[in-house]
C-alpha cells in the first residue's frame, strides 16, 4: 500500500510557492494546469487546484479544523517555524516542549491545519505504554 496526499488549493502558484519555501518541499512533477507533485516528505504531496464553493458549495479556504493534519519533523524548530511564517503560514500555537519533543501548530495560507515536529532521541517511545 502507498499513502498519497491531497491537498485542494485555490491558487496552485501560490500553495507552490508557500510548500516549496516554507517547507523545502520540491515539485517532483506537473500535473497539467490543475496540480502539483511534492516531493521531500515521506509521501507524496498532491497540490489540486480546486475553485472555492465547489463540492456540493462545500469548498472553503478559510481555516477549517479536521482531526486529520499533517505533521512535518524538522531538525530546527525555530528555523522552520520562521521559515514557514515568512511564507504565508498563520503561527496557531508556538513552541511548545513535551517528554517526546517539541511542536508548533500552523495553518496554510489555504486553512488546512499543520505541525512541525522535534523529537528527542526517544521520540514517542517516551509516553508508550
């Protein structure tokens, strides 16, 4: 089994600009006018360039919550963050130290919801039961 990821944007230039800057993700290959494949984070990212109020007038890009999120794990947290800021993200919740790490909550500029990640050497492992 493969995972792919979907990502609906409304402004396919703008969602490449922001994950290539702001997540060092790099475009693997073009898929016509309409998306986008990303490179770099364990699975591919599919950018869908798809017009708000479609799916039923369902579509929006305003910040939504769903329990589904991507998590990047970064190196430098505080490097990444700034870098993700810089190009359009909206900082949720900033640094923030756990037993297993460290995290910081975003949003996209298109309202999908996403972390960055630090582990200590024993990442999760430090809360399994």
């Amino acid at each position: 089994m493969q995972l792919l990821v979907n990502l609906d944007v409304d402004d396919l230039a703008r969602a490449e600009r922001f994950y290539t800057q702001g997540l060092g993700l790099t475009v693997g290959r073009r898929l016509g006018a309409i998306g986008i494949e990303l490179l770099g984070g364990g699975a591919p990212i599919y950018l869908l360039e798809k017009a708000a109020g479609t799916q039923h007038g369902e579509r929006h890009y305003g910040r939504h919550w769903t329990p589904v999120h991507l998590d990047f794990v970064v190196d430098d947290l505080p490097a990444a963050r700034d870098r993700c800021v810089a190009a359009g993200a909206i900082l949720e919740a900033d640094l923030a130290d756990h037993a297993w790490g460290s995290i910081a909550r975003f949003a996209d500029p298109f309202g999908h919801g996403f972390c960055l990640v630090r582990f200590t050497a024993a990442g999760y492992d430090v809360i399994a039961t």
